[in-house]
C-alpha cells in the first residue's frame, strides 16, 4: 500500500492549495462571518479560474463532462477545498462547481436532456427529498408520501422536511412510496418541477448554520408525468441508497478540511501566546491538545482515503464509507473543540472561525446519518444478514 | 414577524440592543418599507443598523426587530414570506441573489 501522494496529486493538492489562499481567504475577510456566498462578480471570476485550471464540476463524472479526477485525489482536494471559514458547507463557496446531491445520472436520454445537463452547465438547481418527518435514516419504513398511479400520470400527496434548497431549485429527487405493502421495495424516485401545481414550500427551517436554512415541503395531489420516473418503479430506495453511500466520503473531507486548518491556527497561536511568562506551546496541557489533534486528524484521514481507494478500485466501500463518516465528524468536532480552547476567548468571538465551525461541526454528527446508523451500518456488515 | 412596532426616534433607536438580528421598516399607513439585517459586520448591531437605514429612508415612522442569531436565514425567510404576500420585495430593498419562493399557505 502506498501511502505517498504521486507526482501529479502533489502538483493538483498544491494548486488548490494556492487557491484556497489567495483566492478565497482574503476574500473572506471582508465576509460577514456566517456567509456562505460571495458577490455575484466574485462568484464569476473564481468559477473562469476553476474551470481554467480543469478542476469544475470535480463531483462530475468524465462521461458527463466532469474532469477525469480518481476519488482519492478529489477527496485530497475536498480536503484543501474546506479549509477556510465556510468550508465546512460552502467549499470554495461552491467556484468548482458540481450537480450536489440531485445527480441523475440514473436518468433516461430525454431526462438527462432536461434535467441533467442544464444542471451541470449551472442553468438549472436540484435538490434531494427524502427525510419525513417520521423520520431519515430509515426511509424505507419513514416514507409517508404516496404516489398513486392516474393513467400516465402519478399523483404525489405528503410532506419533506429538512430539505436543502428546495426553494431556489428548479426540480428535485422526491421519493414516494408506490406500493405501501413492500417496505423497501415500494419506493420510487420521481423528478418533481418546482412549478407545478401542488408543489409547496411551506416554511423554512432555522438551524445552526445561520446563512443556510432547510425548508418543509408539502404535495398536494402534485401531478407527475410517468416520464419522470428515475429509475424505475419501486426502485428508488437503491438510489437513495447510493446517494448516500457516495456522499459520506466528501462529508468526512469536508470535516478533515476544517480540522486541519484549525489545527494550523492553534499551533500558531499556541507558539506566540504567553501566559505567565512561558508560551502556551511549552504547557504540557497545550502539547497534549495539538497531539490529540493531530491523531485525530490523521486517523479520520486515512480512513477516508481507505474509503475512496476502495471506491476507485470497484470494491464495496459501504463500511468503510461509514466508519469514514463516523471518525471524521467526530474527530472534526474534537479538533475544532480543542483548537477553540487554546484560542481562549478570541475562539468564542466572531473575529475567528472557531465559533462557526463549532456550530456547523456539530451537525456533521448527524447530518447524512447520525453516528448512531454509521455504527449500525458497520455493525450489519461485520454480522451480516443476522442484524437485518 | 409579530414583534410590536417603534416609533423612529433617537430615544427609541438608541435603546436598541447591539446584537444581531432582523428589523423592518414601515411607513405611516403601515406600509413595510424595508426589511433588513444587523449582521457580525455591524459597529453596534440591531442599533446601529436600524439607525443607519432610518437616516437614509425619508418616510419611515416605524421600525421593529427580532434579536436573532440566524440574522441571515432569518432575513432571507421575512423577504421571502412578503414576496409570498405582496408579489414583490418591499420598496427600498433591493433584489437579493439567490432569494427562494415560499408557499406558506
């Protein structure tokens, strides 16, 4: 196994590197401290520089016109991406681009036409639903919403909660239940347009994060063309299912991203604070703080890559992806933790970074499945059939 | 928002908290004027944020805020809610990138 970056990821991870340097840091300055985009102009000109350097739309594969990146190296380059104050959520503020969570690369030819490449020219918004408010991560017994078949219609009645950008989007991923007597089997995923009648976005939801909201949403007998199916009919938890095995390993980067840079800012600031006369550094108290930084760091890390390396190679990585996710929000959050402590009360204030990667830290332990599914997906891998 | 309305004097802006939040303006028949936000970037908050907006609207008689930490989703969701209400944003904010559709029924 080797553990060395290559010649051609060094060369990458040091442009982003730069980038997120000189790009995006003094942009933030002048930021106020929870934003999470920046000025339309400033938005256009990084987007020229990403696509530039050939890295926009990293999350899209070649096939579809993303750059033919291998998901170890974007997941060294997620790593860099979130290392500045809104990282952790808004890399780069979103300059490399990327379809998020409603990919339809599962779509026929006319929908790939009309959803997806719109989407991936940055023409048109998606978003995912699928949490209920009966609950997340269990869909296949949480999903409330019924889709019943109207000739070729389908017509869609229920509710989503915590649903990232619905109201800005154009369409979205909304999973009904189509047969309600075979649990996982009796799901579809259907492409629902924001326009039409019986769409709702019924409030927002404030949460921790104060520059970004999830909203709730409710169908009334939303009519649904049999066109817009994804996949087909009581498929749609295997989608599901994907999207979320695949978005663990980014989501654990993410967290890496942001401990390593507060990481960087204690060990900085510990080497020119003097308390009593001696600097911080030479506190055993501090030393043992940066140590357990460092472990955490590079433990969530190597997990992640482990993660990617299995993905790249074909073999599953559903466990692995979940022990990923696991380690990095929990170590992320320890980091971030520490890292504030050593700041002392500047770590409280909005002057430095610490207090919102705390807040925003601290929902990665549950977002895309909480600590406690991770562990049971890993738990039903090691045991098998047996914990079904 | 359902906090009650201020009348736009020193007495009453001056007593304002410098925290951050939310905050609308309204002219003499009731009319939203404005709606706006006390981000980390203000000197003194709600208070020199609603001040500053004061001075700048002429027909502005009345103010009200909502002390918040989630200033931003919180702004985004009042403008969003009167947009749902009136067709459009109040008068003297302008268009906001970005800004999401509500149906609150």
């Amino acid at each position: 196994m080797d553990l060395q970056l290559s010649e051609e990821q060094e060369l990458i991870v040091g442009m982003v590197r730069r980038f997120v340097r000189d790009e995006i840091l003094p942009l933030e300055l002048d930021l106020d401290p929870d934003a999470d985009q920046l000025a339309p102009a400033d938005s256009q000109r990084l987007i020229a520089k990403t696509k530039e350097m050939g890295l926009y739309g990293l999350g899209i594969p070649p096939e579809f016109g993303g750059p033919d990146v291998d998901l170890v190296t974007r997941t060294l380059l997620a790593i860099e991406m979130a290392q500045h104050r809104a990282g952790l959520y808004a890399p780069c503020y979103g300059v490399f681009g990327g379809a998020g969570l409603a990919q339809l690369f599962e779509a026929d030819d006319a929908q790939k036409e009309k959803y997806l490449y719109p989407t991936l020219r940055g023409e048109m918004r998606g978003f995912f639903g699928l949490t209920e408010s009966s609950g997340g991560s269990d869909p296949a017994r949480a999903i409330q919403t019924k889709a019943v078949r109207d000739g070729d219609d389908w017509i869609i009645n229920g509710s989503k909660i915590f649903i990232s950008g619905a109201d800005r989007a154009d369409y979205g991923l909304v999973f009904a239940r189509t047969d309600p007597e075979k649990g996982r089997n009796g799901i579809t995923c259907f492409i629902v347009e924001t326009s039409w009648p019986g769409f709702h976005v019924r409030r927002v939801v404030h949460t921790l994060r104060s520059a970004h909201y999830a909203t709730e949403l409710q169908f009334e007998d939303l009519r649904v063309p049999h066109a817009n199916v994804l996949g087909e009919v009581n498929k749609g938890f295997a989608i599901a299912n994907d999207r979320l095995s695949r978005q663990r390993i980014p989501y654990a980067a993410g967290c890496i991203g942001v401990a390593v840079k507060a990481n960087e800012l204690a060990l900085e600031y510990a080497g020119q604070r003097e308390t009593f006369g001696a600097l911080l550094s030479s506190r055993q108290s501090i030393q043992w703080m940066l140590v357990d930084n460092e472990i955490d760091i590079k433990t969530a890390t190597w997990l992640t890559l482990e993660a990617a390396a299995k993905a790249d190679r074909g073999e599953p990585f559903r466990k692995e992806a979940a022990m990923a996710k696991l380690v990095a929000s929990e170590a992320g959050g320890r980091v971030v933790d520490r890292s504030m402590q050593i700041f002392g009360g500047y770590g409280v204030t909005k002057d430095f970074p610490f207090e919102r990667w705390y807040r925003e830290m601290r929902i990665r332990r549950i977002g895309e499945g909480p600590s406690e599914v991770q562990r049971h997906v890993i738990a039903r891998d090691l045991l098998g059939a047996s914990l079904r | 928002m359902t906090k009650a309305w201020s009348t736009c004097d020193a007495v009453s802006i001056d007593a304002l908290p410098g925290q951050v939040g939310v905050f609308e303006l309204a002219n003499a028949p009731g009319e939203t004027l404005y709606i706006g936000c006390a981000d980390a970037r203000t000197l003194f908050g709600l208070r020199s944020a609603v001040r500053e907006r004061v001075d700048e609207i002429e027909d502005a008689v009345s103010f009200r805020v909502e002390v918040t930490t989630a200033y931003h989703s919180r702004w985004r969701e009042l403008l969003m809610v009167h947009v749902a209400d009136h067709g459009a944003l109040p008068r003297h904010n302008e268009e906001v990138a970005g800004l999401g559709r509500l149906s609150p029924g």
